[in-house]
C-alpha cells in the first residue's frame, strides 16, 4: 500500500478491515505501532473483526496495547512479532510472549531493560520462547552467555535457523560458541562497529555445517590509517580457509578486500614476528593477516574447492549498492588454485546466473535502462555487443537478493 494512502486514509482503512475476518497481513499507517490517538478507530477495528493476523509491531508508547497481549487471547496465529523501544519490564515480556503459541519470528530492539536473564532458566516464569528467526538490535547488555543459555534447550536449538545481531554485547571473539550451539543455523547477520582490533590469543574459527548465509558487517568506529575491523575480516578469512564453514554460499562484508584477502592468505607467512611482510605494501587488511595469522586455531587446513559469493562494500558508503565477486576458495587437498571473477555491482549482474534457454552463452542477458525521453527506453549495448529492442522494453531481469524482514 503507498505511503500517503495509509497515513492519510485511516479512516477509510478502519471500514476496509472491518469486512475482511480472515485478514492476515496488512500495511499500517507507523502512528499504529505507538498507539497514536489518530489510529485508535483503526485499532479497535482491527482488534475486533480480525483475529487472524499474523504479523504485528509494537513501538515506544505502545506498553499497554502490548501488554493487554498476555490477558485478551488477541491474534492468538500471530507468528512474527516486532518489539522496538517499549518499555517494558522482561518478566512482562516473557509472560506476553508465553501468550502466542504460534509464534515464530521476534525482533527486540532499544529495550533498555534487557539482558542475559531473559534467556535463563527461572521457575517463577516461562521461559523465552522458542523460535524459528530472532534479531536483537542496540542490546548492549545480552551477550554470547545469554545467547548460549538460550541455545542449550534442545527445542530451541533444534528450531533456530535465522539469527541477527546489530549492536549488542556479544562479542565477535566469542561468536563461535554461539555458532556451534546452533546446528541449524543457515542465516546469520552481525552488524558491529569495533574500536578495537582482534584479541591476540587463540581462537577458534566460526564453524558451522548448516549456514548458509553470513552478513559479517564490522566497521572501526574511527577513521584511523590501520583500522581495527581489518584484524576481524582477517578472523573471517581464516575461518573460511579452516573449511570450517562447508555450506556458506553467501559472505556479505564491509570490505572490497576481502576476496584478495582469501586468495593471498594460505600463503602469507603466519608468524607475527615476521619483520618482512610482503604484503605490507598494499592495502593494511594484508598486513593484518601476517601478523595475526598465529591466533585462529585450525588455520592449517583449507576449504576443498567451494564456490563462494562475496558480497562488498566499502564501510565509509554504506549507501552503496553491493558489488559482487564469484570466488573458488583454494584447496590444497586436490592441488586446486583458487579462482575469483571480476567484482561487479550487483545492478549489472542478473539474478538468473544459471542462464536460461533462450541465453547462448549459458547465463542470463545484462541490460541498462535508459530514457527515451518519450515514455520508453533506449537500448543500451551490454558487453556482448547485443542491445537490440523496441522502446517500453528490455531485455534481462534485476539481481535481487530477496531482502527478508529478518534478515
């Protein structure tokens, strides 16, 4: 639904959801969300005439619509649950979220009262829910132990496969104890700024046999000639050349680096005492590599030939699209060198990659849009030297990487 549309139509909103019974998602206009008076008539209508919506969003100011959860048995099918800046006490928040049976994603965020006891085991209350997705946004007071707690239930390890992280207190050196909680685990997402570089003692690589997708977004919080974050994409490398990560197809990261990084790295001399770096030369990521390379433990063994997606953008743009680079890790089990493809911004690359019947060349045409200036299009030539086609059309399709609300 278009913005102006709900926030200037509530009213006819309200009649609209008043004769749909079975209705199940629906856009609101954002006063909704805090219980702003203008969205009171929409509210009780919704509340009343429609007991099968599944997905709901409480803000700063809507305690009490949020709380009356737990005692009226409202939107019992609700399955995904957004939770940003309530003020709210945790055992409220668990004995609301005990009150959904069938729920299954939850995003907290900006609840200053929140930390590790949510997760723990107390008699007195139920116990925090399990789920199939959960994302914890500026929650500086729970950290890996809480997480870990969580993860210990075998009902709740056994169902989590989405976890997102952004700006919370469980620190990236003690990310592989969370990992190896998690069995199923196929999406991970961490967004970080560091002040600090990578501790200097052993660590063990993030290892997992499920996930699939990692967002490891780290970004030094200052603008310094060798920034931290580079020691903590550094970590990442290793990790992924311990082939301690089997099944990840997608790495999305905040450092056009990165893929250099991984190619160079099984033979940059891993010894901190080495005063001859060879590649302190270029960018301070591979100079980082040299001398940290002692702390990652299992570091020794490399990935046997896996195809790799790498997704990058520079920290300082973070407007940027991504750019994307197609990456054949190294394995020295086969002799096997590795291979990378040329990074690209994702709006040159197509989402088909596989190809189509009707593409020659086995994958799927590039095009850019351009106006005609007349309602249509031109025809841009791509790398081919095609670009034959009648105005109002083109050829190819969009790369999309199909942002999910948990992702």
């Amino acid at each position: 639904m278009p913005y102006m549309t709900r926030e200037t139509s509530k009213a006819d909103l309200a009649r609209t959801v008043s004769v749909l019974p079975n209705l199940r998602y629906v856009d609101l206009p954002e006063g909704f969300f805090s219980d702003d008076p203008s969205s009171r008539a929409l509210r009780q209508e919704l509340q009343h005439r429609c007991p099968e919506i599944r997905s709901m969003k409480y803000h700063a100011g809507a305690e009490s619509s949020f709380i009356l959860l737990a005692h009226s048995r409202l939107w019992q099918n609700l399955e995904t649950l957004e939770l940003m800046g309530l003020e709210v006490e945790p055992d409220t928040l668990l004995y609301v979220l005990a009150s959904l049976p069938t729920l299954q994603e939850v995003k907290l965020g900006e609840i200053p009262s929140l930390d590790d006891t949510i997760f723990g085991q107390n008699n007195s209350l139920p116990p925090f829910p399990p789920l199939t997705a959960l994302r914890l946004e500026g929650t500086p007071s729970i950290t890996a132990t809480g997480l870990i707690a969580y993860l210990s239930r075998p009902e709740t390890r056994e169902l989590l496969i989405r976890l997102s992280l952004f700006t919370t207190g469980v620190l990236l050196q003690d990310l592989h104890e969370v990992l190896s909680c998690a069995p199923h685990l196929s999406h991970l997402h961490i967004n970080e700024a560091v002040s600090r570089s990578f501790p200097f003692k052993p660590v063990l690589p993030l290892a997992s046999r499920s996930l699939r997708t990692l967002h490891y977004e780290i970004f030094s919080s200052s603008h310094t000639p060798n920034p931290p974050s580079d020691s903590y994409y550094t970590y990442v490398a290793s990790s992924l050349l311990s082939g301690a990560l089997p099944c990840l197809r997608e790495l999305y990261v905040l450092s056009p680096s990165l893929p250099e990084l991984l190619l160079i790295l099984p033979n940059a001399p891993f010894t901190g005492s080495d005063k001859s770096n060879r590649f302190s030369t270029g960018s301070s990521i591979y100079s980082t590599a040299s001398q940290l390379g002692p702390m990652f433990a299992a570091s020794g063994s490399s990935s046997h030939g896996v195809s790799l997606d790498i997704y990058t953008k520079p920290p300082e743009s973070i407007e940027t699209e991504w750019s994307l680079t197609s990456l054949e890790l190294p394995s020295e089990r086969n002799g096997r060198r590795g291979s990378v493809s040329a990074t690209r911004p994702m709006s040159l690359i197509s989402s088909d990659r596989s190809g189509s019947p009707n593409s020659g060349n086995g994958r799927s045409k590039e095009s850019v849009l351009v106006g005609n200036g007349f309602g249509g299009y031109l025809a841009v030539p791509n790398e081919d030297g095609g670009g034959r086609g009648r105005p109002g059309s083109f050829h190819g399709r969009r790369a999309s990487q199909g942002s999910e609300w948990m992702g």
